[in-house]
C-alpha cells in the first residue's frame, strides 16, 4: 500500500503530546511559585520537603510538577547541591513493589524485577541516593491509587529515610499529586505525623480567557503559521472551558489537525473541530481503559451494564452481572476473591469508587460507584475493545 504524504498543518505534532512539558507553564506562575517556597529548605538548610497537589484533570499538575524540578534542578546545581527527581505514575505502576522498582531504575535501568523484596528495594534506593550524596524528589502522580492499593507504607517509609538522612549523605523529598482534595484522608497516623499537611498546592480549573491563552501557545509551538485562525482558538478554549480542561483542549487541537491532514486541507476548519469533539473524550478514558487486561475489562463491563439509571449497585448484584458477562463472551469467571480483588484494582484506577453502606442499606456491603463517565459511554468503549481481541 502506497500512503499519500502531502504537507502538513503540524509544525511540530510533539508539542500536543501528553508527554511533552513546556518550558513556561501558561497560568501557572503562582502555583510554581508556591512550589519555591515549600522546597527552597532543600537547597538552603539541606532538609527535606514535601508538598500536596490536587485538582480536577487537566489542571497543569503533572506537568507544573515536572516543569518545577526541571527548573529547581538547575537552581540546586548553580548553588552547589546535587539533585534529582523522577516522575511515578500510581495507576500504571500500582502497588508499593512497581513504583520502588520505576524508582531505583531510575539509578540502575537493569535492576530485576523479581527476587528483591520491598525492604531490599528501599535499601538500594537509599544506597544510591548515598553514593551519588543526592537530594532525591519523588513525584507520585495519581497518589489516591497507591494509597487505596498498598496504605501509606512507602510514604512513611520516604519520610523515615528522609529523617535518618543528612544533605552530606543524600536525602528525599515527596510531590504527591491527585485529582481528589482529601487523598491524604486515605493515609493512617503514622504516615500523616511525617507529612506536612499544610503544604498544600491547589490547581482550579482553567476560564475561557486561561485557555485561550494556553491554546495560542500551543497553535503557536504546534502548527505551521496560518493553519489555524483565531476563531479556532476561541472555539478550543470554549468547548474546554466547560470543564476546565486544558488536556482536553489540546487533544482536541491534535485530533482536528489530523482530520485536516486526512482531507489534505491547509486549515484546521470548524468541522474539523467539531469532528474531534466527536471523538475525544474529556476523561482520558481510552488511556485508563488500555491499562486493563481482560479479566478487569469483563469485570467493569459489568458493573457498567449493571449500574444504567442506578446511583450505586451491591458487591453482590455486580458479581451477577459478571456472570452473565462472562458466558457472553466465554470468558472463565472467576471466584468470589478474584472478583474482590479486580473491584478494588478498578477502584485504585480511579474507575470506579467503592465504599460500605451505611443507613437504609440491609447488612453491610460494598457500595460501586461510577464517578464521571456515564456508563453507557464506558460500557460501548469497553464493548469495542473485548470485540478486537
């Protein structure tokens, strides 16, 4: 097959990429000036640091995080202090085990990832932090997950290494991150007497006029000069402003330059964006979903089925209609443990929320939740993806 590869209304397609960090954080000035504020005693008094950051998606956290210990690195090395930080996402790497393994492969990219324990983890971890006399700050992205999976346990383990450590022998600081206000609601005592609580960074949503500027910016990084008009922009920035989203307003931005690029269009035309409305969602959901294997797509399948016109539905009625799934597609079902064990990796993912009944519900139960995507969405999503196995 012989593909048509005619220009172009991307400059540089990789500055809509999720992974990529501008060098300016566009209204965000104050947020990485509080960030300063909390963290300057690591270079000044040689002591560690940590901060909380939350806010609803599309917020700037993540990348507000790494833009600061981008910049603060430098700021460190021009006053003498040796630093470095590593990112962890908590819904990828889920579980005490898998973020100290991103962790010290940060130091040593072929360190096994079986036949060392967690403690063995941590002490290598510390080791190297030793040998290079290295202030280390950890970012746990999507915290909420890490603390519903495995407790507190790093973080206070984190914080004891930070108490024993001095600047002359390497330490550790934490950035926790999450979408929900009350993520360190989720810590017991003994971890929350170690973390700061009143380091506290907030991140509301983007207005219109914040995402207009936001977007200007990325036209200006992403697309050739005159492919997209001014009244693109203000369209962007007033689809995203219902949510506040700016990853949503710049997936947009990146689906409806490849629909011009499909029609061998020069500009990126209102259709344009309206057809990536269609096909974008504002939730991230496709990213999520691809992190599920089989077992837990059937699983949230048929919670999602099961839940339409329902606020809540039983461990008990969700277990039925996992049943059920499973002969559709003759899948195994698999048992009552099993089943409890995948309700609570989807509630870590952020898929689902679970809590036990309280007043007006007979015994005690679990409760499941759909928290923001409406379940006939999730439930087609989920639908085509078991169809392409």
């Amino acid at each position: 097959m012989s593909f048509r590869a005619g220009p172009s209304v991307f400059k540089d397609q990789g500055k809509l990429s999720f992974d990529y960090v501008p060098e300016k954080m566009v209204h965000r000035e104050a947020q990485m000036q509080r960030m300063f504020s909390y963290f300057r005693p690591i270079v000044e008094a040689g002591v560690s640091s940590n901060a909380f950051l939350y806010g609803p998606v599309g917020t700037g956290k993540t990348h507000s995080a790494k833009r600061f210990c981008v910049d603060f690195k430098k700021f460190a090395e021009e006053k003498g202090r040796a630093l470095d930080y590593m990112p962890v996402n908590c819904r990828k790497s889920l579980g005490d085990d898998a973020v100290l393994l991103t962790l010290v492969r940060h130091f040593d990219a072929h360190f096994p990832d079986r036949g060392f324990s967690i403690s063995e983890k941590l002490e290598t971890l510390r080791r190297h932090l030793e040998k290079n006399k290295l202030h280390f700050i950890v970012i746990l992205d999507e915290v909420d997950a890490l603390l519903k999976k495995s407790g507190a346990n790093l973080i206070y383990s984190f914080a004891r290494i930070a108490e024993e450590s001095t600047a002359a022998r390497g330490n550790i600081s934490m950035m926790l991150i999450s979408q929900r206000s009350n993520a360190l609601d989720y810590m017991d005592a003994a971890a929350l007497s170690t973390f700061r609580r009143s380091n506290v960074v907030e991140f509301p949503r983007y207005s219109y006029e914040e995402l207009h500027d936001i977007m200007a910016d990325r036209v200006r990084l992403a697309m050739h000069p005159g492919t997209v008009d001014e009244d693109i922009v203000d369209m962007i920035a007033e689809i995203a402003s219902e949510l506040g989203d700016a990853r949503y307003a710049i997936e947009l931005l990146d689906k409806a330059g490849m629909l011009a690029d499909e029609e061998a269009s020069e500009t990126v035309s209102a259709e344009d964006i309206r057809g990536a409305k269609s096909q974008v969602h504002p939730t991230g959901l496709e990213e999520r979903l691809g992190l599920l294997d089989t077992p837990k797509r059937l699983v949230l399948l048929a919670i999602a089925r099961k839940i339409r016109r329902k606020a809540y539905i039983t461990m008990g009625e969700a277990e039925e209609a996992y049943k059920l799934v499973c002969e559709e597609y003759g899948e195994k079902r698999r048992a009552h443990t099993q089943f409890w064990k995948y309700v609570g990796d989807l509630d870590a993912l952020g898929l689902i929320d679970t809590k036990l009944s309280g007043e007006g519900v007979v015994g005690k139960t679990t409760l499941i939740y759909l928290p923001e995507v409406p379940s006939k969405i999730l439930a087609d999503n989920l639908e085509r993806g078991l169809k392409r196995r």
